[in-house]
C-alpha cells in the first residue's frame, strides 16, 4: 500500500507502512476480500489543513481518518496522534491504523446507514482481530481502559467531546476482543459481507440481529448479555 510522505517524516512513514502492510494483508485474509485500490498520506502538522478530506474545513489535528475525496481514496494519518487517544502504549497507534483501513475496506462497496455502535464496531473488531493475528500486546491495552465511563455502547448519544468519544471506541475494542474470544474471527468476513449485501437502513433492532447471526450460534444472547451492550450501565 502506497504511503506519501514529507520527506523529513521517512522514519514515521516506514514504521506507518509496517502497520499498514500487516493490516492490508491481514483484513484481506479475514474477510475474504480483495483488498480495495488505497493509498496512504502521512501528513506533516504544517500541511494538515491541506490534507484531502469530504468536508471544506480541516479537521481537528492528530485524527487519522479516511477519504474518498481524493482517488484513489485515501487513509489521511497525522505525524502524531492526539493526545485524545488512550490508553497509551505500544498497540495504540497500530490499533488506530487498522481501525480506519478496516473503515476502508468495509467502504470498497456501497454500505447503507448504521447505528453508531455498529457502523464503529465493525472497524474496532476488525482491528483487534488484525492485532490478534499480529501478537499486538492487547490484553495490556485492554486492561487500561475503563470499563464503566457512564454510558453503554449502546447509550452512547453525540455529539460528544473527545474523552467521551474515545471512551466509547474503547468499549467498543473491549466488546469485539471478547466476540473474538468467544467465537473466533470468522463472525468478521460474515459481517462485512452482510453489510454489503443489506440495501435499506439498518436500525437498532436489525443491526443487533445481524451482529447476532453473524457471531454465530447463541450469537445473539451472548451479545444481549454482555455489559457493554446494554440500554443503561449495569
Ligand atoms: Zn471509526
């Protein structure tokens, strides 16, 4: 996966790449896909407002995201990550990078409207299924993180300031780890395809369901029991 970069950020770019070559090869293997035709800018603060993106303002610095602004679309990555981003430690920065080209490949192809938790859950799961694969240290990640910030996953309303954003992802990290723990990675190319192949907007009630099948057998009571995914905090 082609990675453009200033000059003066090489070292960022081939540790960037790193992560960007075992995420691509990974996902494609998961999901049983082609990988999509993307490209990669690791963008200098200086030039950050001059980063391709859908809307015309920049967007908040240190926020890795991905574009189809630009062809072929592009995964926009800053030289350091915000602060915003936690825990910190060595699996936070490849965690971030899988979780957008995950983003990319679900938009290879046309995906209808989502519930939030749904549309971040997908990238979240993807990614801590590439980290599995990758030996990331993601128990040590998954024990920093809080697991009651006040809301569910579910009961996540934005907009949100970014503690409260990065918490919600960060729940969400903790639901797909255990679905990976309790039904192996296969529920993931079961969901993307599902995703792809849905043509109306997916509510609540559907998206549990389809979450639900495509874990696979008692899929939808384990999900309907676990903590994170309940209408209010336990
Ligand atoms: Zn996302």
């Amino acid at each position: 996966m082609p990675v453009l970069y200033a000059p003066r950020l090489a070292g960022k770019a081939r540790e960037l790449s790193g992560y960007l070559t075992q995420g691509y090869r990974a996902l494609g293997r998961i999901l049983s896909v082609d990988p999509p035709g993307i490209i990669a800018y690791l963008v200098a603060d200086e030039d950050w407002s001059r980063a391709p993106r859908d809307n015309t303002r920049p967007y908040p610095p240190g926020l890795p995201y991905f574009t189809r602004s630009v062809e072929p679309p592009a995964l926009v990555l800053p030289e350091e990550l915000s602060t915003a981003f936690r825990p910190r430690t060595t699996a936070t920065l490849p965690l971030t990078v899988w979780h957008e080209l995950a983003h990319a490949f679900l938009l290879g192809r046309e995906v209808v409207r989502t519930p939030v938790w749904f549309r971040e859950f997908v990238p979240q799961a993807a990614s801590a299924a590439v980290g599995r694969r990758a030996g990331l240290p993601l128990d040590e990640y998954l024990s920093r993180i809080d697991r009651d910030p006040g809301f569910t996953v579910r009961g996540f309303r934005g907009p949100a300031g970014a503690g409260d954003q990065m918490s919600f992802q960060n729940l969400l990290l903790v639901l797909g780890a255990a679905a990976l723990d309790e039904f192996g990675e296969d529920f993931l190319r079961r969901i993307f395809h599902a995703l792809w192949e849905e043509d109306e907007i997916v509510d609540e009630e559907r998206a549990e369901e389809l979450l639900g099948e495509a874990l696979g057998q008692g899929g939808r009571e384990w999900l309907v029991s676990r903590p994170e995914f309940q209408e209010e905090p336990l």
